[in-house]
C-alpha cells in the first residue's frame, strides 16, 4: 500500500472517534481533574442545544464542597449568584437571557477553591433551550450524566488549576 494511502486509512478511526464524540456530546467539565485545595476554573462545556433549540439559560448547582464561588462575567448573558446558607449548603449559578443556537459549542465560567479531600465532585446542570430543558444531573453513562471532576490528590506546588 502506498505511503499516501496508509497515512489516510491510520486516520480514518480517529476521525471517526472525533466525530461519534462530538455527536453524543453532554455539558462536560475542563479540565476534568485538579488537585485537592486549589483554585479552580470551571469551564462547562456546552456543545449542543435541546432537540434543535437553541439553549437560552444554564443552571449550575456548584457542590457544596466548593467554596469562594464566583461566576466569571459572560457577554450577553444575566448571572445571577445564589449562595446557600450554612454549612453543606450548594452554590447555584444562573446564566440566562442569553442565546447559544444549537450545534455551536461555548463555554461557562465559575470559579471556586476545591476541598482538601480527593474524589470526584458532580456539578448538578440545568440546560434551557426556550420552553425544553435538559437535566444534566445523572451517573456516569446515563442519557444525561452530571458533569464530573476529579479532585486529585494535591502534588507539591501544584495549588492551581488554570
């Protein structure tokens, strides 16, 4: 097989892979994973809107664990912060009044100073596309998991996650 041709058929299942990723995409946290203490910069990706609607709002439920909340200014968008009262008590960030059309990806910011203690937090999302909304507040590997991070052991010298 010429050289041409092998290099296009070794590309051919990560294309693939790329494109059924990005097809069943769901509001996913970047990064992923940071170190336990740290400052942290949550970027909620959303990739798609409800059934061809564009998403009008997003409602984050920011654990409890995580405190110093501050939604990061958005263009085009009301923020709106909740704070719970008391000890345990979750943070809730709204963005509304804004327009993201349906297959075009974006991205909304909170930051928050992560627990001391490793393990995995779900950040509880409510997606608005007009009158449709979408829970994203499931297990892993359900229709419409929660986005999840993982809170890692903190590395010496490693206190924030940019």
């Amino acid at each position: 097989m010429p050289q041409p041709l092998r290099s296009v058929c070794a590309a051919v299942p990560v294309a693939l892979s790329l494109f059924c990723a990005a097809a069943s995409a769901h509001i996913v946290l970047d990064p992923p994973r940071a170190p336990a203490g740290s400052l942290y910069r949550a970027a909620l990706q959303v990739g798609h809107g409800c059934q061809g609607a564009a998403t009008t709002g997003l409602t984050v439920i920011v654990p409890a664990a995580v405190v110093e909340v501050q939604p990061v200014a958005k263009a085009g968008w009301r923020i709106e912060l909740e704070r719970g009262s008391g000890d345990g008590a979750e943070t809730i960030v709204r963005f509304s009044d804004g327009l993201l059309p349906d297959g075009q990806h974006d991205e909304f910011v909170i930051t928050g100073r992560l627990p001391d203690q490793p393990g995995w937090l779900s950040w509880r999302v409510s997606q608005r596309c007009g009158a449709r909304q979408l829970d994203w507040h499931d297990a892993p590997g359900s229709r419409l998991p929660a986005p999840r991070l993982n809170v890692a052991p903190a590395d010496a010298g490693a206190r924030d996650a940019r």
